[in-house]
C-alpha cells in the first residue's frame, strides 16, 4: 500500500502547481482540494494545519508537510519516497 496524499490548492497558483508536477513525476496519486472560493474546505484545512494561511498545503498520512518549498526540500533530502511508500493504514 503507498501513502495517502492530500494537497490544498487555489486556482492559477503557481506553487501549486509545482508541487502536483513533482507529484505527479512520481507517479504518486493524491486528493487535490480546491479552496479558491473559501468554505468547508478552507476551514478543514485551516484545522489540519493552524498556522497554514497559504496553499499548497501538504499532507501525507495526515501528517502536516506544509507547502511546494517545504514537499521540495523533502524530495531534495531523500525523505519524500519513503514517506510515500509508506502506508497510511493503522
């Protein structure tokens, strides 16, 4: 089983899509939010990561991993694949 993936974006942001393209070169799979107009999902993801007041946000086994820079500098490490490969089952 590979980890479960969750991004929060807006529309036209560049950022975001920075980061679905190193996703997405991965071959990983994830759950796209689109919180441009605010609501429910702005709020949930407001909950999830209480500082975050900018998009992407980034979670992988619902775990916070913050933005585009932040998902990078994990890739960058070597730590973003194993989290991947992780499972998000308990």
């Amino acid at each position: 089983m590979t980890a479960r993936v969750e991004i929060y974006t807006k529309f036209a942001c560049p950022y975001c899509v920075r980061a679905k393209h190193l996703l997405d070169s991965k071959g990983v799979a994830y759950s796209e939010y689109d919180v441009t107009m605010g609501g429910a999902k702005r709020a949930e993801m407001v909950s999830r990561a209480p500082h975050a007041r900018t998009v992407p946000q980034i979670f992988i086994n619902d775990v916070a991993i913050g933005g585009s820079d932040d998902l990078r500098e994990l890739d960058r490490e070597g730590r973003l694949d194993a989290m991947l490969a992780e499972s998000g089952a308990a």
